[in-house]
C-alpha cells in the first residue's frame, strides 16, 4: 500500500509483513541505511565547498585510487549497521575480506548479512556528476551464534532478501526492493525525510537509450560489436540514443525510468568485465527484475551464478526485458 506524502519511515513499518521472515529485524535494517545515507549525502553535497576531494593515498582492493569521501561513504555504512543487533557480516567493495560482527559471540542472533559498495562511480565525484550507494543483504546460512564466514557472502543473487541503492543526484534518492516490487523515496533535504515519490517502479519493456562505454569498442567480443551497429541501426524505432554517464546507479535509474540498456561486456583487456557480481551486478539485476526488467552476463542470468570470490567481476546487461533479449541474440549468434 502506499498513499500519498508517505515517508519511508511510514513506508517500512506498513509494509513490514510483506517482508518474508517479517521478524521486524530487516525494517530496522532498511532503516539503519536510510540514516546512513542521510550522512553520506550529507558530505557529498557539501565535497564542492570543504577540501574532501582527492585521493586518501591509499589504493583499494581493486588497484584503484581511493578518495577521501569512499573512505568516509564506507566507514558510514559500516558504522551504522555494525550498531545495530540486526546484522553479523559485512562484506565492501572497499575492503579486502569480509568484517565479522559480534559473530564469536554465541549469543549474537543477529541473521543478516550486507554486501556494499559504499560510494559507486566515485571518480566522477571531482567533476559534480551524480555517485551512489548499492547495497544487498541476505540471510546468513551458517548457524546463529557461530563466526559468520565467507560461505555467508556467496550466495548467489536469488537469495537477495532486500538490495537498492542510494542516488546522490539533483535530489536524492533510496529506491529498493525486498522482493515485493520496487519503490523509490526522494530526500526533501529541508527536513532530512525520504517521501514515496516513485511507488511500484516498472521499467519499460522497451526503451531508446544504449549506455556503453564505447571508447572501449575496440575491444569489445565481436556479439557487442554486431548489437551496438544494430542499436545505430535506421529502421523501426533505432538508432537508439547513447548516454553514458559512467555512474552504474545513475545510468541504471535513467535507463529503469525512461527504458533503456546499460553493458558493461567483457573485453580482449578485461577478460571478466569491469563491474562485481556481489557489490554491483547482484543488487542491480534482483532491483531490474523486480521492476520487470532483466538483466544477464550476456547469456545467463545473473541472479543464478555461483560466486567464488568476494571480489569477483562479471559482465552485465542489465535493462528493458526486450532489449536484454536483443542483445542476449546477439551474444549468442556470435558464438
Ligand atoms: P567503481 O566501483 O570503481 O566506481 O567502478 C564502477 C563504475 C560504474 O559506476 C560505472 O558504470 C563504470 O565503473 C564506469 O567504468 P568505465 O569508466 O570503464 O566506463
Ligand atoms: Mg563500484
């Protein structure tokens, strides 16, 4: 149910029994993320006016420079959530292994685990250009009150109990599912209160805009090559448009909202894509299929691999069902 100048708050306690173990201990979650990012925006908006943007120094797992607000995006979301007696693990994009919570502790019941990518896209932070938040949760599998391990961590994405995302855009957003459809909250910055702006979202079944970034053409398997010509292509309804905004969460609500594709394919120099399973394709592909959307590796869907690592990358098309069709066509008559 929703109604109008309903806030989320609202929102989490009506829809509490929609929730599959509706122990409350997931709304208390929900809610521990709102807050959590309620702060991050809080210093994402204000990055233009203090020195906060910039490297730390430190390189992360991936290689990749570090800046001072995915630091602070990462210590947020690990401090709220740690605080509450709801989850036992979290697992970030930002650090290496997993982070066990109170789970030596023979009494801990908490049941969930968190896997985040705590500020995505964060190299377009310097340049004003919309970041966001993915998150994804699921129950633990080993027993409560034993050490929480990585087996926890990967599961693959069909166990998703809740994913969303947070989008530090012209407003800002929290758009989630938990299994129940999807539904997006804008921020009214004024009064620090997320409303029901976007209730039950559907993305188109068809859409105009491919998001790609096509620098890498050269690169990409030979089924990209044939469906990008055949996006530029002049019959029906093509060419498509291109938009590319290189921010995953940005170019995926563009695209869920207007109907479109993103890819990010694997390639001759990244034999596995760019993006993570578990931070990044996991969270997007349960939100897009919830939405009536699809999303794949191009040839099998992504809530059904198997992960093997923390870190694992994979190659995602994720968007209008019939244009995750098409391409998946084009995939397969490459091969
Ligand atoms: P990040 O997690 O290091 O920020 O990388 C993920 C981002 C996505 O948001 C975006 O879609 C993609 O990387 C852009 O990559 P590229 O610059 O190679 O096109
Ligand atoms: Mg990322």
């Amino acid at each position: 149910m929703s109604r109008k100048n309903q806030t989320l708050g609202e929102f989490i306690i009506e829809n509490q029994s929609e929730f599959k173990y509706s122990s409350g201990e997931l709304s208390k979650l929900i809610n521990a993320i709102r807050l959590a990012a309620k702060v991050v925006n809080h210093e994402v908006n204000k990055a233009g006016l203090v020195d906060i943007i910039g490297t730390a120094g430190d390189t992360n797992v991936q290689g990749e420079d570090q800046q001072k607000l995915d630091v602070l995006a990462n210590q947020t979301f690990i401090q709220t959530l740690s605080k509450r007696e709801i989850v036992c693990g979290i697992a970030s994009e930002e650090e290496e292994d997993f982070i066990s919570i109170n789970s030596l502790d023979e009494n801990n019941q908490n049941k969930y685990v968190v896997l985040i990518d705590p500020l995505d896209g964060s190299s377009n932070i310097d340049v004003n250009v919309s970041v966001g938040t993915i998150f994804s949760v699921y129950r633990r599998i080993t027993p409560l009150g034993t050490p929480v391990t990585k087996e926890d961590f990967l599961q693959p994405g069909r166990n998703q109990v809740a994913a969303g995302y947070i989008i530090y855009g012209t407003s800002t957003m929290l758009v989630y599912t938990t299994g129940h459809g999807v539904n997006g909250f804008t921020l009214n910055p004024a009064i620090g209160t997320f409303y029901l702006s976007h209730p039950n979202m559907q993305y188109p079944k068809d859409g105009k805009y491919y998001s790609i970034n096509e620098g890498n053409y050269i690169h990409f398997p030979k089924g990209v090559k044939s469906y990008l010509k055949y996006c530029q292509m002049e019959e029906g309804d093509r060419p498509y448009s291109s938009r590319y905004i290189g921010s995953l969460v940005s170019d995926f609500h563009r695209n869920m909202i207007k109907g479109g594709i993103y890819i990010y394919p694997k390639s001759s120099v990244a034999q596995a894509g760019k993006l993570r399973l578990l931070y990044e394709c996991n969270p997007m592909a349960f939100i897009a299929e919830q939405a009536g959307g699809r999303a794949s590796d191009g040839f099998n869907r992504i809530l059904d691999i198997e992960p093997s690592e923390l870190h694992q990358r994979v190659p995602f098309f994720c968007g209008s069902y019939n244009m995750v069709k098409d391409a998946e066509r084009f995939m397969a008559e490459a091969q």
